[in-house]
C-alpha cells in the first residue's frame, strides 16, 4: 500500500496518482481524520482480518482503533441495523456490504428503513450512512458474486447511488457521500480497483448529482459510469477513425442523476446512447432513455440506444462472460450505426 | 434476584398510571375507528399494557426505544405526547411526523422513541445501532427493541442477537409474547418451548417473565437494563401476555382458542393492578378515579385537538425525501 494512505500531509496537498482502492481507503481514511463521528464495519473491515477481501480498508483499523473500523459477523441485515441505529444519533458509519449481490440480504434494512425513515417520521430523523459495495464482470465469479442492481436502488425514493470510474472521484464522491444526510450507495467495481489516475487535490469533493463531460464531442453523446465509461474512453478510437466524434458524459451519482448535463450534451449532438454493465432491460438505460426522448422531442435525430447487458444471469465460462457486459467494441459500434 | 430491586409503592402507582393511560387509549382508538370519525390501520394492544408500564419505570428520557407496528402502548409508556400521537393516527400536520408515518411509523426522538417499524423483525438490528452508538460515546443510555413472538422466527432476530452479544452492546431484547403470530398460533409456528431459551445459542441471559405482572415484569426490566447500563451486554426476555383482539382491528380472530381468550380477558392484567394498590395501600379507590378521570379528559382534548389539525398541504409529498446536503 502506498505512502500516502498513512502520512499526514498538508490539507490543499495534490494526491499523487494512486489506485482506486488506494482514493476509497484514502477518502474514508480524511473523512475519519476530519470526523470522529464517521465509523467503519463490514466484514473483515479492520487488520487483523486484513482490511475486507480486497484490503480497501486496509490500515484504518491500526490508524483509528477497532472501536471505529469494527469487523462483523457475515450478517447483513445486522450491518446495516447496526450502521441505521448509529447515524440516528450522530454518527457518520460506512458500512461495507462486501458484493452488491449481498445487498439483497439487507433490502428489508436499506429499503423499508434506511430510505424511508427521514420522510416517515416527518423529517425528525435521517439517516447519512455509506453502503460501500463492489460488483463487476470479469473474474469469472458466476451468477451470484458481480451483478449491477443500482436501478432498485435508484427507485427507491430516500437513496443515492453513485458510482465512480476513477480514482479522483471515487476520492471525491466518498468525501460527498459521507458529508452527506441521507444514505448513499457507493458502488465500487472489482476490476478496476487497481487503474491508476489522475491526480488530485487532497480533500477534493465531488458534489452528488453532477455529472462530468469525460470528453467533448459533436456527433453522439455516450451517457456510462463504473467501469463501463472507461469502456466508452476506450471506444473513442474507433469511434474517430470511423468518423464519429463522441462525447462522453460519466454520471457519476446514478441517483439524483445530473438531467441537466446529460440533456444539454444531447441537445447538441442531436444523438444518446447510454451503456451499462446492468442487465439493459428495466436499466437505469431506460430512465435516462424517457426523459430525453420527452424532453427533446422533435430535437434529436435518431431514437434513443441503450446498450446494457442481455436480460440473464451473469455466466461463469468465460467466452460467455466476455460476452455478457457492453465492452470498448459493442459501444462504438452501437455509437457508429446511431450516427448512420 | 436482589429484593431490594422493588418495586416500591410510588413506583407500582407510576406503572398505574401509564397501564390505565395505555388501556383507555386503545379503548379510545377502537371508538374512534368504529365510529367512523379516523380510518386507520390500527393494531390493539389490548392486554399487553403492563408490559411496557413496567419496563419504562427505569428507563429515562434518554433510552432509546425501537418499537413495531403493534407498539402505541410502548410509546405512550415511554412518553409519547398524546396530542402527537393523535394527530399523527389522524394524518395531521400537527402529528409527530407530520401526518406522513401514521400509526405504524410513529417516532418521537425527543422521548427516545427513535423508530417504529411495520416490519417483522425488523426493530432488532436498528436498536443495535442505538446501542452501539451508545457504546461509542460512552453516554450510558440503554437501547430496547420490542417485537412479538413471531419476530423471534425471522432471520433479523438471530443476526441481532448474535451480533449484540459479541459487541456486548447494552441492549434489550423484549419479546412481547402474546401468543399468536398474526393469526397463527404459537406452538404452529415456533419450535422452542420458550422463546427466552433462544439465548442459550448466543450465550445471553434469556429469562421467561409474566408480563401481566407488574412487579414480575418491573424486576426483570430492571435487572437487564442495569447489566445493559454496567457494560454486561444485552438480554433477551420473553414477556408472556396475550393480545385480547384480532392481529388488526376489524378481523373477526375466529381463529383464537375462545376459552383461552376469555380466560385471559378475565384475568385483564389492569384491573388487577388496580385492585392490588387498593388492597396494599398504596392508593385509594377516589385517586385511582382522579388518574383514570384525568386520562379520559386530556384524550379527549388530544382526538378533538388531532381533528382540528390541519391536513398536511400535498407539498409534503415529497418533502423530507432528502435533506440538504452540507
């Protein structure tokens, strides 16, 4: 693990180029420095059970004590009563559910409660917790260890979704997310724990609900996020030698998604297409999809594309896997025939 | 169990005064429902009231309480305003939450009423956190979840108690067992002879209580919510009592055993109360008059104050969904 996960440094320092892991670990890491309110648990959280499977919250356990980055048992709904319970008085908890599809154990929790209780007590109570939780295609993990279900998430009134595709707003989204009063659900994706990126301002804030242009372009605009967006960036190519110039619009927080920036970008190029790594029906694909389609009505000059994964389970035998998530070539074919 | 745990007098006469209130309450609420005057979906806890009258003797302000759609008498016991708690059954701007949680969602962070939950179960793992986030600021306040006997069959409840017991967090577990599940019948749907042997699986104290017994009831409160104040961890207890209605107000309960209903109708555990503080002492029948005269008058004054309240304006509908971000 780099250096500077663990040196002190001055507060406008710029972060040198670190991994994704390394700008999550980081971002929590200031936020509990910043706060002591902010607490940590998941399971294997803290150092002796290594800092999670992956190692994100490796470090912090040695840092701030196992009173604030507290290991669990292999409970979800438990993790996330316990994280509800705490931020109704006062405390900040980032709560990791390991994989997105272990969310499903803690809908009661994240549903019928998380989201629900500042509206259903009339605003006397609210709950600012963090769900961290990876998912993602492409290390052969089958039907139950990689699924993208944000959409439930983003249909239900009271969470925010956000997603990052790279270090600098993986640092600054956790930053927002845990500044911020309601629950949030950050979606981290497992292979692309360890791409590194620009580099950045220490304490850098990337506000939720905005949007970012990943590119500019004038032909058709590519609305991702996770890791699919860097699938977009990686279609550019052959999107321009094909005479297409695209840009590419990463939404970052998928609830409240950013229509001002997504509009305005389609707007110009006349053309949308939105690519995820979720099954593509009933996808975020298709919310993105209706509002442009009224909003703009008469102003684009082609349908609407979604391009999302096919309406199955994620395959484990891997030509079936590669096959399954929209990559760098799917997308710049979709975007070449959209500009036919 | 120490003698000197009580209850004494002045302390048998408080959970009085907050059984008689929960009691007329929900006579109240069965009124207003059959008269038409409130549509709500209304759960009677009729028959439970010394439950929670008990328990609240030796908790403070400060407590905290995550209860479950049956739980008006729990909150009423920890000190839920009655004007509040009438506009909000109403759907009025001046309820607790506005009008927008109703009887299943009523919260009153001020009184440590911090959740109310319609889902089974589901008031375990947030009363955790509670205690947890005592546990973190050192505040030595208590956390209670209370649940029914059918919670104690759902996964939450498991996942809870374990968790609790390893974090040693200063918890109650109250199981209200009044018996039925919603319409089933306990030895139907739980295999354990007693809910309160469940502890033994999370090396908890788990103890089986009268919960129509004041004095019963008020020591074992006690002893749990001092072990939770003293950093001993949580404990499970199984209150026994018995729901004198059908699982929500308006079903026939055709399917509750009649003699058994009647026999504990009969054995209502509030006149009993009642009878006893006359019988030692501790209260003539002219003040218990005066308390029970009292309670009729400010419900009173509490349904017509909820029916004069505003209707909320359909702004609300999605106000409160978010905060304002920092």
């Amino acid at each position: 693990m780099s250096d500077t996960l663990t040196s002190e440094k001055p507060a406008a320092a710029k972060v040198a180029q670190v991994t994704m892991l390394q700008a999550i670990n980081q971002a929590i890491a200031d936020a509990m420095e910043a706060d002591e309110h902010v607490v940590v648990l998941g399971e294997d959280v803290a150092d002796p059970e290594e800092g999670g499977v992956v190692g994100v919250t490796k470090g912090l356990s040695g840092r701030f004590g196992e009173k604030r980055v507290r290991s669990t048992p292999i409970a979800e709904q438990a993790i996330i009563g316990a994280a509800i319970g705490a931020s109704l008085v006062g405390y900040k908890p980032v709560a990791e559910i390991m994989l997105m599809n272990f969310t499903t154990v803690a809908m009661d929790m994240i549903v019928n409660h998380a989201a629900k209780l500042r509206f259903m007590s009339g605003g006397q109570t609210h709950v600012p917790i963090v769900i961290r939780t990876m998912t993602g295609t492409g290390f052969s993990s089958g039907g139950q260890h990689c699924d993208y279900l944000e959409a439930w998430f983003a249909h239900t009134a009271g969470m925010k979704v956000v997603a990052p595709s790279n270090p600098a707003d993986a640092y600054g989204l956790m930053r927002a997310a845990i500044n911020d009063p309601d629950p949030v659900l950050y979606i981290e994706n497992m292979p692309s724990y360890w791409m590194k990126g620009d580099s950045f301002d220490a304490d850098h804030i990337v506000p939720l609900g905005k949007a970012a242009v990943a590119k500019e372009g004038g032909d058709v605009t590519i609305v991702s996020y996770s890791r699919t967006l860097n699938e977009a960036l990686g279609a550019v190519k052959a999107m321009e030698a094909a005479g297409v110039s695209a840009e590419i619009i990463d939404l970052r927080t998928i609830s409240p998604w950013d229509e001002d920036t997504v509009l305005a970008s389609a707007a110009k190029t006349g053309r949308l297409l939105i690519a995820h790594e979720a099954v593509e029906k009933h996808g975020m694909g298709a919310e993105i999809a209706a509002v442009a389609s009224t909003k703009l009505f008469g102003k684009l000059k082609a349908p609407v594309a979604r391009l999302g994964a096919p309406y199955a389970p994620v395959p484990f035998s891997k030509p079936l896997e590669d096959a399954f998530a929209p990559n760098a070539k799917r997308i710049a074919e979709a975007a070449i025939s959209l500009c036919k | 169990m120490a003698d000197n745990i009580g209850p004494d007098g002045e302390t048998l006469l408080g959970i009085y005064r907050r059984a008689a209130l929960l009691k007329a309450n929900d006579e109240r609420s069965r009124k207003v429902i059959t008269t038409g005057r409130l549509v709500m979906p209304y759960y009677s806890y009729r028959g439970q009231e010394i439950i929670p009258s008990a328990l609240c003797a030796s908790l403070t302000d400060d407590d905290y309480l995550v209860t479950i759609y049956r739980g008006i008498h729990d909150m009423l016991a920890k000190g839920m305003p009655l004007n509040d708690l009438w506009a909000e059954i109403a759907g009025r701007v001046d309820g607790t939450c506005k009008g927008k949680g109703g009887p299943m969602h009523l919260t009153y962070p001020k009184k440590g009423i911090m959740v109310t939950t319609g889902i089974v179960g589901s008031s375990m793992p947030i009363a955790n956190g509670l205690a947890w986030g005592s546990q973190l600021s050192g505040n030595n306040r208590v956390a209670v979840a209370t649940f029914g006997d059918g919670a104690s069959n759902i996964g939450a409840f498991h996942e809870s108690l374990n968790m609790a017991a390893v974090w040693k967090l200063p918890v109650i577990f109250l199981c209200q067992n009044n018996l039925y599940g919603e319409h089933t019948a306990y030895e139907k749907a739980t295999s354990a002879k007693q809910i309160a042997d469940r502890a033994a699986g999370y090396s908890i104290p788990g103890v089986r209580v009268d919960g129509n017994d004041p004095v019963e009831m008020y020591r074992m409160a006690r002893e749990a919510i001092d072990r939770a104040r003293a950093g001993e961890g949580p404990t499970l207890i199984e209150a026994m009592t018995f729901r004198f209605h059908g699982h929500v107000f308006g079903d026939a309960d055709g399917y509750m055993d009649k003699a058994q209903k009647a026999a504990a109708m009969e054995a209502d555990p509030v006149p009993r109360l009642r009878r006893k503080l006359i019988d030692e002492g501790i209260a003539t029948e002219e003040q218990l008059a005066q308390i029970e005269a009292d309670i009729e008058e400010s419900i009173d004054a509490a349904v017509e104050f909820a029916l004069a309240s505003p209707l909320p304006e359909l702004s609300e509908l999605t106000t409160d969904v978010y905060g304002e971000a920092a």
